[in-house]
C-alpha cells in the first residue's frame, strides 16, 4: 500500500514502511531522535525540564510584573522576595539531580504557592495521578491527595472537593520539628523540600504537620513530600499538578496574586486547618455558598460547621454513636515502641533522681541506701532502662541505623534536643556508676574472686580520691541532662496539629509518672537494701509510698484538666477525646478507675501507716504487719503499672491530627484498617500500605 | 532564619530520560484524547503525557490516560493462548497454530452441525477500526454468521438506533467547539467530570470565557449537576415526558424555529399533536420535574441563539434509550439546533472506538454504514471483497443482548468474544454465567487471561493491548485518529487483527478474499469504501478517503468526512449545516415519542431504584483499571451511594456491608452515606464482578435492544458484617 503524504506532514513524520509486520514497533514516529536541536518551546529556557511541543498557555506560568505591589509583602508581613531575606545571592543554581544550570525562570526568588480555586474541583484525580505519574509515586503514598466533605439533603446536595499537597510554608514546622535537618527552605521559589536520603523515618514531621504534607512510606522507611515540581518551577512551566488539572480548579504563582479569572483571594476553606499554625503558602477561592453544616465521609469524628463569622470551625461528629466500648486490642499497635520507650525513660528518670535528691536533701535512709552497696545497682538499673528506652524509641524507626542522625538539628528540633538530654543521662549515669564500682563490695567480691589482687589496688585509689563528692557532680549531671530530656520529650508532644496533645496534661502524665514509676523501681531496690542490712523500712516506705502518690495525683489532675479542657473542645482534641469516651470508654473509665482507686488506697495507706508507727511504736515491730505494708504496696504498684501502660498507649492511639478530610476509600483511616483486617490490602493496587516496615 | 542554610541538602527528582516520543491517542474512553508515549534508550516505555497541540485534548488528560502506560505489563496479562476441552477442566498452554486450528474446526463443525447462525461473534468497541474492518470481514464474509453484533448494545446502541430514525443515518451531527458557540446546554443522564474529564474540561473552558446556562438532567446529584444552573433530579425512565412537555411550551408558546422545522424536517404535525398530551401540569407529575421549572427550561432553549444537547448512558441505558435519543433529536430540530455551531445533538460516547465499530464492524449490516436489507450494499461489498452476495443474510441478524438468548434456546451453540466481559458487563450475571456455561464452543480473546468470562471459555487467545498494535480509533465528535505500535507485543499474545487474518487463512472463503497484512492496508480498503454516493444520491458522509495516517498524526485526528480532494487537515467539525439529511427525502425525520412506563417501579417488596454508573478510576469492567495501584486504590472494591435519611430508617450505618436483593440474584457492597442520592435510590458503579449486574433487570429497548441498566429495583438487607467482608474480598481478586 502506499502513503499518502502532504505538505508539513512529513517533516514531522519519518516515512513509514508500508509492509512491515504489525507488531515491530521500530518505526520512528516522532521527530525526537533529533534531540540535540533546541524546539521551538525550550528556547530561552533552561534545560531542567523539556517543555511539550506546542505547550498550551495554561501550563506556563504568568510572566513577571515589575509594578505588582502585591508581590512585595504577603498578608503575613513576610517578604515575598526571599533573596531580599536573606544573604543568598541571587542566581544560585538549585542542583536538581546534580545540575549546576540556573534556571531561567526570573521569579525564581519569590515566594511561591499553590491557589486553590475550590469552587470548581470535580474530583477527578488528574492533579494526583499526574504528581504520582511524575514523581514515580506508588499506589499507597501520594504527595497530593484529594478528599472532600459535603451537606445539604438531596438534592439540594453540596460536595466540595479539596486537592491539598505541601504548602511549602512561611513557618515550616516539619523543617523545624525534624531531627535530621532532612528539609530545606529554600530561597528559590521558597520550596519546603525534604531529602529523602537524609531522613531516618521518624515520622515527626508527620506529627506537626497540620495538612498531611510529608508522606511516611512504611515500606522504604522514610518520608518524602511535595516538591513543588522545581524543575518545572526552573523552565517557567507550573507544577505537573496544575498543568493536569481539568476543572480549572488548581493553579500556582507567586503568593497573593489572585490568577486571571478569579476574584479571591482567601486562606481558609471548610476542612482546611487554621493557617495561623503554618502561615502555608496556599490561597483560596470558594464563592459559592454552602450548607451550613459539611461532614467528611472518612472516619475521623470531624465535621465543620460554620460560624457567626462565615469561617468554617470543626466541631466533633458523633459518627460511632454514644456507646462505649472496650476495644483493648486496639492498644497494641505500631505506637508500641514509644509507649516503652516514654515509659521506660520516665521510670529510669524517677528511679534515679528520687534517691539521688532525697539523698542530697539530707533524708537520712536515702543517705543510707546511696552509701550502700545497692545503690551501684540501681544506677545501672536506671541506665539500663534507659539504653532499653532508647532502643525502643530507635525500633521505631524506618531506618534504625541512622539513628545517630537524631541530634542534628538541635537549633529548632525538640526531638534532637530530647535525645540528647536523654544520651547525657545515660553518659552521667555511666561515668556515676563507674565512680561507685571502686567502693562497691560487689565489685570487689567479684575482683578478689578473680584472683589478681586487683581489689587492693582499687582500695587504695578509694582512698586518694574524693570519689563521693565527684559521685554528687556525676549524679547532679546525670538529674540535670534527664530533666531536659524530659522537658524536651514534653515539647515533642506540644504540637499545634494534634491538640490532644497540646496540653499541659502531657507534661503532668510524663512527670506524675516518672514519679510513680521511679518510686516504684526504686523503692523496691532500696527497700531490699535496707532489708540486707537490717535497717527498718517503714520510713524509707513512707517516703516512697509519698512520692508515688504525688505522682498519681499530678497525674490525676492533668487528666482532670485534659479532661476539662477537651469536654469543652469542638476541634480535633475534642473528637480524640470522643473517640476515647465511646470506642476505648469502657478502657478509659477503667484507666479512671484504677487512678482514683490507687489514689485512695495510697493516701489511705500512708495515714493509716502513720497511725500504725505511732500507735505501735512502742511494740515491737512485726514481721508480718510489715511485710503486709510491703505487699499492699507492691499490689498498688502493680495496678499503676498497667494503669500508666493503658494511659500511655491511650495517649498515642487516640490523638487525631488536624488532618484534611480524606475521600471513602483514599486516605480514609477506617477503610484503611478493614482493608487490612479482610485481606485486600494484600493487593498492592488497593493502595494500603502494610503497617510493619 | 529558616534560609540561608549553609549546607542546602541534595534535590532528587525522578527523571525520565525520554529519548523518544512516540504519538498515540488513548485506548479508555470515546473523548479520543492525544497521548504520547515517553521511551528511553532502551525503548522501554516510561511516562505518557497529553499532547499539548491536539485539538481534542490540548495537553490534558484524565487520571487514566496519566497512568494509561502502566498497563502494558500489569498482571494478569494473556501470555500463551490456552485451551481446555471442557470449562470445568484446567487450561493448557498450547501454541497459536493448535489454538486457532482448534477454533477454526470447531466453528466448522457447529455450523455444519446446527447451521452457520449457531455460532456467534461478540466484540466490542475497544479494538482499532482496522481490527473491526477486518473482523466484520471475516465474521459476515468468510466464517458466514448472521449472529455478529459488539458490546456498544450496552452502550452506544440506542444512540445510533435514534440517529437512524431522526436523521437517516449514524454518526453524531456535532462536536466538542460546540460548546464555544453555544447559548445554552442541557445534559441528559451524562456526567461529565466523572465521566469524560477531557470534554467536561472543554466545556469548562468555554464557561470560563463566556458563561451560558447548563441545564443537567440526572436523578444524581453529580458533580455536574451541583455546577450546574439548573438541576433537573427527574424520575428515572421518563425523560420522554419531560422532553414532550418542553416540547409542549415551545410549540404552544411558538417558540419554535418554524422555517427550520419546514425546510428541513417532515412530521412536525404528528409530534405537535402528540406533545398536547404532556401539558407540564401533568408531566410534572409523571417526570417529578415541577411545571414551572419545565417551563423555564423550555423558555430558555428556545429562546438562547444556539442551544445544545449531550446525553451519554442516562439516555440510552433505557427501555426508551432510542425514543430517547430521538425526542432529543426533536427537541433539537425544532428549536433549530441541528448543524450549527453551538448548536446540536451530541451523543457522548462511551468506548475509545465505539464510533469505529458502529462505523466499519459490520456489527449492524456491512461496513461503512451499509445495510445488509440494501440489495446495493450487499452487492457493492460482496464485489469489494470478491464473493458471492448470496453469502450475505438479507437481514441483519441477533443484537448482542440477544444472542445471550439465543444461547439459553440453544440456537446459539458456539460463541467467540472478542474484548469485552459479559460476564460482569451484562445485566443478571446469573443468566449470562448459565449461558456460558451451556455453549459446546467458546473461545475468548482477550488482553488479561483472569478476565472473568474467561473461566468457561474452551480457547484463549492472548491479545495485544493499545500502543502494541496499529491503527485508529473514531471519538465522540467523529474524529480519527491514530495509535502507533511503540511496543511489541506482551510476550507470546498477538495483535487482534494478527488474529483475524491468521483464523481467515484456515476458512475456504478466507482464500478467496484478501485480507491485507498490515493494518494500513485495510486502512485504504476502508478508504476506498468510503467513498461515493448515498442511496438519495448525497455522497456519503462517512468519507475518511482524503485521510492516511501520515495525515492523521499531523493533525492530531482528522473529523469525516474528509473527502479525498480535501485541502488542509481539517476535516468537517459538524453534519448536517446545510440541512440535508441522508433519508431518502433529505429531510429528517420529527417522530412523535408517546411514553409508557414498563419499568420495573418500586414497590413495597423492592422499594429502591437501583441506578449504576461509572467513577472516573475505573473503565468498565475493571480488568485494565483494576491492576494499576494509582487508579484502583480510589475505589479498590464495590460501594453503593445510599441517601443517609433511608439508611437511618433501615439502622444502616455508614461504612458498613449490606446485602442488596432483587429479583434476579443479590450482592454484597458497603455503604457510602451520602444526600447525593435521593431516598429511595441507591447508586452502585458498574465496574465491579459479581456486583451490581447480580441485580440489575435490563430490560432491552425495542429498537436498540439495549438493557435498561439504570431502571430497575432493589431491596437492602442487613448481612453479618464478618461474612459479607469475606464475601467481598474473595470477589476482589483484582
């Protein structure tokens, strides 16, 4: 057969070969083997991205104008240009995947942001398949996601679907929260981009984040996020995301320009968390009225309600009705690794400090145990703990064995600053322990048992040296590196994106439970002391059983004051705290129960104990009442123990962030679980990831 | 200061390093959009974008033509023909040449056996016109079956049955640029966004530039309709009421374009006689569409300078798919909106080559949109081809819906089904799966061997999927347009026009008739066909003579006719602008469309209306879709929109599994709570196996034997939830 050719045609199209077979797919089509020469749409622009041929308008973006006073301040009072913020030069290249070229793009120092036209998304997806096409994205992580809420009743039925990505803000909160310093600002289009090589998979940037910007991928380990289609950025072409749009809904410019055809410019929408957090680089147009009142189809307990003031607020939705549940099985999960780790940290803390500053306040028992024998154990029982904490914190990981990356952003990351608190606290426990070694029968039971004459060479340096005094420093060092660590781990938690956090309530848990926790160890390890060398207990007990319940009681009021504050909130805390009175309520009240009951039986305890010593202080001490006194100790201990583990994993498993609203399926946690639970997450094209990494 | 970072950290992009590009236009739906496939050195594909100077598309693409490429090695692919000698036996991989000997014998031996209709061909709309040319051949001139239809039946039948009654012929008298001319727009039963994001985009477009009322016909609240000006939730099954009530305003009020009406239609009488039966004061009760709004809809048609109906499977899904598409048709040519830019009657497509088979299959007579009842057709074709004309059935033979029947009657006793599955695309799955189960012979050839009618197949034959063949598609706007071969085929499976021309071989006919070797050579037999005149002496319409692929990739999709002397690219944006009609008198057809209702209503023992439709993740029956991650995981198992008022009633709960009866079977969904759906209606998408076509009536249209897929009911029933979750993850195998 022959081809007709024409004019034009057949420059662009290689002839073809009439009788080749069907399928040899070597026939040259499209005039790209030409690639050295320059088309037409790359002229003048940088090579970081090949524009298409005939682009259409709508890909580029608009071209720069000198007189826009917009452009100069945005409504936050920031600078919008960035090289006017800092001292970078103007004109650095951004080495994308290593090339030095500069990018021809003249507004390339200012910032940036997406514009989000919310009137006219359809849900189509186009924005989300181009960034996962583009960004080589697998079915279960997504750098952009589309979800929606609605209201009304049919058919006067409003659905408003909301496509959100990174917004790349002027306060970046996962820059800052992160502990490896895997993000950057950069002062090119003011890109929040986050290296994935560098990261270690935490997840803490996941925690402050209010929009669901940085993706944890559990089966790589690590996160990786938005990032902002810089090369695209470089040529002059907008993000792959908007160019794909097919509602005319998403756009992209230098922030607080309102875009040709669009009329507003505003930063909230229904469902979009409060920009005061972040001050995100994200503008709005929604001018179409909506119901009152618009509720997500995921699971979260949220739906938004609007104001006096137009503005849309979350108030909790009682989606799983009133009834309470236990739903135990439900503690256990990935959060397993930081319920030990916290828990094991704040009983090490309590354990060591407790002895250690009664001791230095001049208590006399604790004077007598720390110039014990036993105390060398203890220490190494709070070190212990401690590595065993830390080792948990490190299991929770993507990629445990960068860990040593958690102390590099000490300038902002509380995380960073925790960790080293708390690697202090096991230094000075260490160096206290090794000073306690020379003067320890133990050691020097096991010296002398080795046969070396070792032990008297060490008495002699006991002797030279002012060990005790030199134990105080190590051991005040020691208090004052854990008590920061503790501090730190506290502001881990102060999150803005997850108010169920955000309270004080956070710190009263992790001191209250140091206490009780450490006077529980402790305790038993001083008492045993006291109990080899005779000594009487019951002071050392009644010591004890008061710190425990100091400890119980800030606890107690903490939960009081959570309780309080979250009854009366309508935000993502007040649905957590839903969710912890209807799905975990019966576990809750259990948790509440066992406090209150511990908190009695304690103060009941100590004045009944008072009244003992002085009613029967004259007596003689029985063995019996004592070991009585030991074991309802030891009981309410106990209860404790599964008291603060059922808190402390109710703690990680409720928090409910302040998250965009998902769709039924995608980004639906609730789907996410029963995918999981009946099989189809099997299925790698179901999109849900497995949790274990 | 958060810049200013001495040590900025690495930027890592994924980069695709394209070597070459290679064009292509989209294998999913009708709206017939330009990709271009992205190779690396090692010719391995590895992105796909829009063609950002085709006219269609302008750069854009919806989420499955993004990740469209993904497809070519997903699972589940055909890798080696298979062949069993009873359906309930395990396959065994055989070579192509048993394969096809096998097939060929078997289809020998029925006919002989039971006579040439008792075996049966099903395709479908998804192959490349050359493919369809060459299948028609084969099916209507070599093997000799009369029972030779495609799966458009289910979706675009009704649409060419009412085009044919209104206007003499097939072939949508419209096109996209439409919606840059027009005054005013109603959608019937079409959602666009979900749908056909690419054309909602171009409507979208021109809404931008000059804003014009949309009026949107659907008993959903879709996207569509939130936009639009005017939202009209009607009844389902009674859009005949609702347009004869328009129909009435205009007439009455004399809002008709009555010069139009007398130059270039017959019958207004007979439709302005019958239309006095729907006063709005009593449609509104038959429609649920209140008589004010009928009137303001009506008004504001007449009145707009140029005014435009599209209409997808809300139309044609019906027992009155093809009065329907013709009352739309009246409406159109009596408000002068025929052939005119902005205005028109356009039928959105629903498959990527829907048009190329109604075109050139020979599904509905001989290709070109020739008649097998024309003496003169049949004598042309049988010359073209070189047998004898009495090989040719004088009428045309079973719909595709029917043949199913026939099946169940045992006239049919061999079927082979080319790219479609019946088994979870037709209505009352139960029917179809013990139709299957009957047939002495079926072969299927398919692009996935898990396709599910697969399982009662005797022979699979592994086809090739898309880019790995040649050819081209028609779209919605009758725009043709070419799919280069950038790939070789999926390990040993082969192209379907390999397939045609290998089975001709081992037929005596085959010997007789030439079957050109490459795809461009059935190209220009379908060239030549194109050409010359109507039976009323206007030359034909569907004239692609003055195309050839070398033309077709320079432009992007050229749009027939396109006559041979033709200079330029541009073929012909609309039909009909001169107001002459290919019916024997040149004029087209009014036709008065009286409504009777044979649904099936709800009732106490079924009391909703069960609707199905289409998400925009998914295409048909899910086999492509369903394997890539990024599409699927949008809606990776079946839901059911349900109204949350009706579901409080019953103590249904959001996100929770029930069971659905009918009177056909049942199935198990979850639910999704939500106003978009009326109170007693519930919302299923189709895509899904073993799901909504368990429940699903279909009755057919009786001039377009189309099912009704969107009419019928339903009741909901409570299920352990433990049990229906294992129901629905052993039917979610992909």
């Amino acid at each position: 057969m022959s081809r007709t050719t024409i004019e034009g045609a057949t420059e662009l199209v290689s002839p073809k070969d009439g009788d080749v077979g069907v399928y040899m797919p070597e026939k040259t089509t499209k005039a790209a083997s030409n690639q050295p020469e320059v088309e037409q749409e790359q002229k003048g622009r940088s090579n970081h991205w090949e524009v298409r041929t005939q682009e259409q308008a709508y890909a580029y973006l608009p071209e720069p104008d000198p007189g826009n006073k917009s452009e100069i301040e945005n409504r936050y009072g920031k600078r919008i240009d960035l090289v006017e913020l800092t001292d970078n030069p103007a004109g650095r290249s951004l080495f994308i995947n290593g090339n030095p070229e500069v990018g021809t793009n003249r507004d390339r120092n200012k910032q940036h942001g997406f514009f989000f036209t919310a009137d006219n998304c359809i849900g189509c997806h186009a924005c989300e398949s181009a960034c996962s096409e583009k960004n080589d994205n697998p079915a279960h992580l997504a750098f952009r996601s589309v979800g929606y809420v609605e209201g009304g009743s049919y058919p006067d039925y409003k659905r408003m679907n909301i496509s959100m990505a990174c917004n790349h803000c002027d306060d970046p909160v996962c820059l800052k929260g992160c502990p490896t310093r895997a993000y950057t600002k950069h002062a090119e289009y003011g890109a929040v981009l986050q290296d994935p090589e560098t990261c270690f998979g935490c997840g803490y940037c996941t925690w402050v984040c209010p929009y669901n910007a940085p993706q944890l991928d559990p089966v790589q380990g690590r996160v990786s996020k938005c990032n902002m289609c810089v090369d695209r950025l470089e040529v002059g072409l907008k993000p792959a995301c908007v160019s794909a749009c097919v509602g005319n809904a998403l756009d992209f410019g230098v922030i607080e320009n309102t875009p040709e055809n669009r009329e507003q410019c505003k930063t909230s929408i229904p469902g979009f968390p409060s920009p005061e957090i972040t001050q995100p680089n994200i503008r709005f147009q929604q001018t179409k009225s909506l119901p009152e009142e618009m509720s997500r189809t995921d699971d979260m307990p949220v739906k938004y309600r609007k104001g006096s003031d137009g503005q849309y607020k979350p108030v909790v939705d009682q989606k799983n009705g009133k009834k309470m549940h236990w739903n135990l099985p439900k503690l256990n999960s990935r959060e397993n690794p930081l319920v030990l780790f916290t828990l094991l940290v704040q009983a090490a803390l309590g354990t060591f400090i407790i002895p250690f500053s009664g001791a230095l306040l001049g208590v006399e028992s604790f004077k007598q145990f720390m110039a014990s024998n036993l105390f060398l154990p203890l220490v190494l029982l709070s070190l212990g703990m401690t590595s065993m904490g830390l080792f948990m914190s490190v299991t929770h990981l993507g990629r445990p064995f960068r860990f040593y990356r958690g102390f590099n952003n000490l300038r902002y990351s509380p995380m960073s600053r925790e960790g080293l608190g708390l690697a202090l606290f096991s230094a000075f426990l260490g160096l206290t322990a090794l000073l306690l070694a020379p003067s320890n029968i133990g050691v020097n039971t096991m010296l002398a048992s080795l046969g070396l004459g070792l032990e008297s060479e060490l008495s002699s340096l006991v002797a030279t040296l002012p060990l005790e005094s030199v134990v105080v420093i190590t051991g005040l060092l020691a208090s004052a590196s854990g008590l920061a660590g503790l501090y730190y781990m506290n502001q881990c938690y102060q999150i803005k994106a997850r108010p169920f956090w955000n309270h004080w309530q956070t710190a009263t848990s992790f001191v209250g439970n140091s206490l009780s926790l450490g006077a529980m160890v402790s305790g038993v390890v001083m008492l045993i002391s006291l109990g080899v060398e005779s000594l009487p207990l019951q002071g050392a007990m009644e010591s004890y059983g008061a710190v425990f319940l100091v400890g119980l009681v800030i606890e107690a009021v903490g939960l009081w004051g959570h309780n309080r504050t979250l009854n009366r909130s309508e935000d993502e805390g007040g649905a957590a705290h839903y969710i912890q009175c209807t799905t975990f309520g019966k576990t809750y009240q259990l948790r509440n129960a066992l406090l209150a009951v511990n908190i009695l039986a304690a103060s009941g305890l100590l004045i009944f104990g008072g009244f003992f010593e002085v009613s029967e202080s004259l007596a003689n001490q029985s063995i019996v009442d004592e070991s009585v006194y030991l074991i309802v100790w030891a009981s309410l201990s106990l209860i404790n123990l599964v008291t603060v583990v059922i808190g402390r994993a109710l703690f990680y498993n409720l928090v409910i962030p302040t998250t965009m609203p998902g769709a039924f399926f995608w980004k639906n946690k609730g789907f996410e679980q029963h995918a999981r639970d009946i099989g189809l997450a099997d299925n790698p094209a179901t999109g849900v990831a497995p949790l274990a990494h | 200061m958060l810049f200013g970072r001495k040590n900025r950290k690495p930027i890592a992009i994924p980069a695709k390093k394209v070597k070459e590009w290679k064009y292509t236009t989209c294998n999913y739906c009708s709206t017939g959009c330009s990709i271009e496939i992205g190779l690396d050195e090692q010719q391995k594909i590895v992105t796909t974008r829009g063609h950002a100077g085709a006219d269609v598309n302008r750069g854009k693409l919806c989420i499955k033509g993004i990740l469209e490429h993904e497809l070519f090695d997903s699972p589940g692919r055909g890798t080696e023909p298979l062949i069993r000698d009873k359906h309930f036996n395990p396959f065994e991989p055989t070579s192509w040449d048993h394969a096809l000997d096998t097939t060929a014998e078997q289809i020998k031996h029925i006919q002989q056996k039971y006579g040439r209709d008792a075996f049966a061909i099903v395709s479908s709309g998804q192959l490349l016109t050359e493919e369809f040319y060459t299948l028609g051949k084969l099916a209507r001139g070599v093997i000799g079956t009369n029972n030779y239809d495609g799966n458009t039946t289910l979706c675009m039948a009704s649409a060419v049955s009412g085009y044919k009654r209104s206007f003499g012929a097939d072939g949508p008298p419209g096109c996209y640029d439409d919606f840059e001319h027009t005054h005013c727009l109603i959608a019937f039963g079409s959602n666009l966004p979900e749908q056909h994001p690419i054309i909602y985009w171009r409507l979208k477009e021109a809404l931008e530039k000059r804003h014009f009322p949309l009026i949107v016909v659907d008993p959903r609240v879709t996207m569509l309709a939130q936009f639009a000006d005017i939202h009209l939730p009607i009844t389902p099954g009674t859009d005949c009421v609702l347009i004869n009530a328009m129909m009435h305003v205009i007439i009455n009020e004399g809002l008709q374009d009555q010069s139009y009406i007398d130059a270039h239609t017959q019958g207004f009488d007979e439709v302005k006689a019958l239309v006095q039966d729907y006063n709005p004061k009593q449609a509104q009760h038959v429609c649920g569409i209140d008589e004010d709004t009928i009137r303001n809809v009506a008004r504001i048609y007449a009145k707009a300078p140029a005014a435009m109906s599209i209409w997808t499977m809300g139309i044609n899904q019906s027992t009155h798919g093809s009065d329907g598409v013709v009352n739309i048709n009246n409406l159109n040519m009596v408000t002068g909106n025929i052939g005119k830019p902005g205005g028109t009657s356009l039928s959105i497509t629903g498959q990527c080559n829907a048009m190329g088979t109604r075109e050139w299959s020979s599904c509905s007579g001989l290709p070109g949109y020739r008649y097998l009842e024309n003496e003169a057709d049949r004598n042309e074709i049988a010359e073209f081809w070189g047998i004898d004309p009495e090989f040719f059935p004088k009428q045309r033979g079973l719909s595709q819906t029917d043949i199913f029947a026939a099946i169940e009657t045992g006239e049919i006793k061999g079927l082979w089904i080319v790219a479609t599955n019946p088994m979870t695309s037709m209505p009352n799955t139960a029917r179809i799966r013990k139709a299957l189960e009957k047939l002495d012979f079926l072969v299927i050839q398919d692009v996935y061997q898990d396709v599910e009618t697969n399982q009662y197949s005797h022979v699979y034959l592994p086809a090739s999927v898309w880019a790995e063949k040649e050819g081209v598609h028609t779209n919605t706007e009758r725009r043709v347009n070419l799919i280069n071969n950038v790939m070789p085929p999926y390990k040993n499976a082969k192209p379907d026009f390999w397939i045609f021309n290998q089975m001709a071989k081992r037929f005596d006919n085959g010997q007789m008739v030439h079957f050109p070797e490459t795809p461009e050579g059935a190209f220009e037999e379908m060239k030549y066909l194109s050409k010359g005149r109507l039976g009323n002496g206007q030359p034909r319409l569907l004239d692609i003579s003055g195309m050839s692929y070398a033309k077709l990739e320079a432009a992007k999709g050229i749009q027939w006719p396109y006559r041979e002397y033709e200079v330029g690219l541009k073929g012909s944006a609309r039909l009909y602008s001169d107001g002459i009609f290919p019916t024997p008198s040149g004029k087209a057809n009014l036709l008065p469309i009286a409504f009777y209702n044979n649904n099936e209503q709800p009732c106490q023992a079924y009391p909703f209306w069960l609707n199905s439709g289409r998400v925009v993740e998914h295409f048909h029956t899910r086999t492509r879709t369903g394997k890539i991650g990024n599409c699927n995981k949008f809606s990776p198992t079946a839901y059911m929109e349900m109204n949350p008022d009706a579901a409080q009633a019953l103590g249904i709960e959001h996100q929770t599994y029930v069971r659905l009866t009918s009177r056909r079977g049942d199935a198990v969904v979850l639910v999704q709570l939500t106003q978009r759906v009326p109170r007693n209606m519930v919302f299923i998408p189709f895509h899904f196996h073993d799901c909504v076509n368990r429940l699903t009536l279909g009755l057919l249209d009786p001039h377009s034997r189309q099912p009704a897929f969107k009419q019928c009911t339903t009741r909901i029933e409570p299920i352990c939830q433990a049990e229906a979750a294992r129901i629905n993850a052993e039917r979610r195998t992909f």
